[in-house]
C-alpha cells in the first residue's frame, strides 16, 4: 500500500540543542516549537517486495550518499518495528529550503515517519509516532502535532519517555513568523556536528542547560495568555544563549552571517519604534521573525529592504502530520 503524508516544519521557540544519547537522539533538555504552515514535505512511501535496495527520490531527483543513508537508516527501525523486510520506494517534495537552518529535516523526517509506519501496517498514536519521529531527526518529533508543541526530553535509557506533547493548537492563537532567506545560503557546520561539538568542548554548555527550565515555564504560561512580549522576549533570548554556547566551542563557530546580524539589528528596531517583532534563529544564517498579524505588511516591508536579503516568506501557525487521500504527491 502507497501511503502518502504532509508535515509541516517547526521553528523553535525554546532550543533543542545539545544530545545525552547520539543513537537513539536522547535530548539535554526540553524544548518548545511552533510548527509553521508555510513550509512543508509531502512524501510517499511504498514498500514493494521486488526491489533489492531502498530508493529515495527528493524534489524528483536520486537521492544517494549521507541523505540517502539517515533515510534507510529510519526506515530499517519502521521495519524492526514491523517485523517486515521489505525495501520501499520513497519520493519527498520538499517545500523548503535545505540544509538552510530551516528544519527541513523536521517536516523531512515526520514525513517519513508518518507515511512509512502507516505504508508498513503499523498503527500508531501520535506519541508513537513522535517517539519513533525522532530517531529519525530530534527536532522531527515535534511536528507530529500542530501549533506549539513541547518535546520532553525523558530520563528513560531507552527513550521510552522522550516525544512530543501538544501545549496548544493552532486555533489558540493566530501570531506569524516571517523566515527570513538570506543570499548566501549554505551552512558549513550541520546542526548534528554544531551540537555534538558544543556539548563536549563549550564551557558555556553547562549554563545554557541550566537556564532551560526557567525558559520553559516562562514560554508556556505566556503562550496559555498570548502574552506576545513575554513568549517573544523569552523566545529571542533563548535563541541567543543557543548562540552562544557556539562560540565558546573548540574550535569555535557561529551560524551568523553579517547579514544575520543586520536583520538582528532591524527587528531591535522595529521594537524601538513600537512594533513587537522578536527573531530567533536556527543552526543556520537566515532569521525568522515572530510578529502579530495587524504588523504584518509593515514588517515584510521592512525585512525585504534590508541589503543581502533575497526572500522574506511568511507563516502562520500551521497544522500536524495529515495523510492525503489521493497517494500523490502535492
Ligand atoms: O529545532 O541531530 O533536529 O530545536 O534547529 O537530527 O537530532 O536537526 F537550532 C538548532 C535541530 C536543532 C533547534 O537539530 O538535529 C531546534 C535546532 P538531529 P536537528
């Protein structure tokens, strides 16, 4: 059976950053996304019995080396799972750009996960699914649900306690994020590397694991009260002690790029000009920006001008995993 399924990816608000187990993606701390309707993978998984190798079609092109094995590497669990043995052709449309900071890995690996278990006769929960979502690609796991969405991290070996749990739909409250595409795109340390090597060299890392839960409270009880200043406010400066730690590393490194920084520096003074605009930014150069809808058209303009800034792309809350019905791709 060809089963086909939607995810959308997600921005974290609160950072997952930093692993306590590499093989089953086992996280340091909890963390607390918003998943974004503008950006999403539709794929198709069809396990045949003719064929002799997993293929794995993106954007309708082969897909082979490191790419091409985290996707067989996800699907041997589907099979363990499944008791099955049996290979499966696997196309993605990509809605988003890779490899740019923009959790394509998230809506990637959610994809996957949904359309492979239901292709392979496994009938999950949610919290199956997010569980198995994530060994896939941690940050995966929380776009299993729609609107925001927290990852518990579980203290369990075996991850048995580690998915992700809905704190709020994406009815509660209609804020937006602009993702904010810069000219140059590539990043040159992947989120997995960037994290591994903070948590074993940055002298920062301790303190940013510390500051976690203080974040975490704060961020749910202002998305429970659309506190927009205090879910943006907490949001940004989690995002920059994320930042951080990276440049405490060794050999150090930072995701930003001056125009990072320029877009930092416009959205501080949008602020100071009266409109609340918060950005945080992933293992990546581009920036989203998190604003109230009636500041919509003020904040594109303002985005799109600024030099080295090639997309401003808009979002609102988007849903989670959703199946479609006619097996083709979108
Ligand atoms: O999304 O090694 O999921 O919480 O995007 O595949 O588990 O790609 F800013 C970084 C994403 C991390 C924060 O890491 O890593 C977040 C980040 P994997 P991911």
């Amino acid at each position: 059976m060809k089963v086909t399924a939607k995810a959308h990816t997600n921005i974290a608000l609160i950072k997952y950053w930093g692993k306590r187990d590499e093989g089953l993606i086992l996280p340091t701390n909890n963390s607390l996304s918003v998943t974004l309707d503008g950006f999403f993978t539709t794929t198709s998984v069809e396990f045949k019995p003719d064929l002799t190798k997993d293929s794995f079609l993106l954007n309708d092109e082969e897909v082979e080396g490191e790419q091409s094995i985290r996707v067989t590497n996800f699907l041997n669990l589907v099979r363990e799972l499944a008791q099955e043995e049996v290979y499966a052709e696997v196309k993605s449309i990509n809605a988003v750009p890779t490899a740019a900071g923009f959790a394509s890995s998230a809506s990637g690996f959610a994809a996957l996960a949904a359309a492979s278990s239901k292709a392979i006769g496994l009938n999950l929960t949610d919290t199956e699914l997010s569980r198995l979502t994530r060994q896939g690609s941690g940050s995966a796991c929380r776009s299993i649900f729609g609107g925001f969405a927290e990852w518990l991290q579980g203290v369990e070996a075996d991850g048995s306690d580690s998915y992700a749990v809905p704190i709020a739909p994406k009815e509660h409250w209609d804020i937006r994020v602009a993702a904010v595409v810069l000219s140059s795109k590539m990043k040159k340390v992947s989120s997995r590397s960037g994290m591994k090597r903070t948590v074993e060299t940055s002298p920062f890392f301790k303190g940013w694991v510390e500051s976690i839960p203080a974040d975490l409270e704060g961020i749910k009880q202002g998305i429970l009260d659309k506190d927009f200043e205090k879910v943006g406010e907490i949001a940004e400066a989690n995002c920059l002690k994320m930042h951080a730690t990276t440049l405490g590393a060794n050999p150090p490194f930072t995701y930003w790029l001056d125009t990072t920084m320029a877009v930092m520096q416009t959205v501080q003074q949008l602020r100071s000009a009266g409109i609340p605009a918060y950005f945080t930014i992933d293992a990546g150069p581009n920036v989203k920006v998190l604003y109230l809808p009636e500041h919509e058209a003020k904040i594109q303009e303002t985005l799109q001008h600024i030099p080295g800034v090639t997309e401003v792309k808009l979002s609102r809350v988007g849903q989670g995993i959703t199946y479609l019905e006619d097996e083709e791709l979108v």
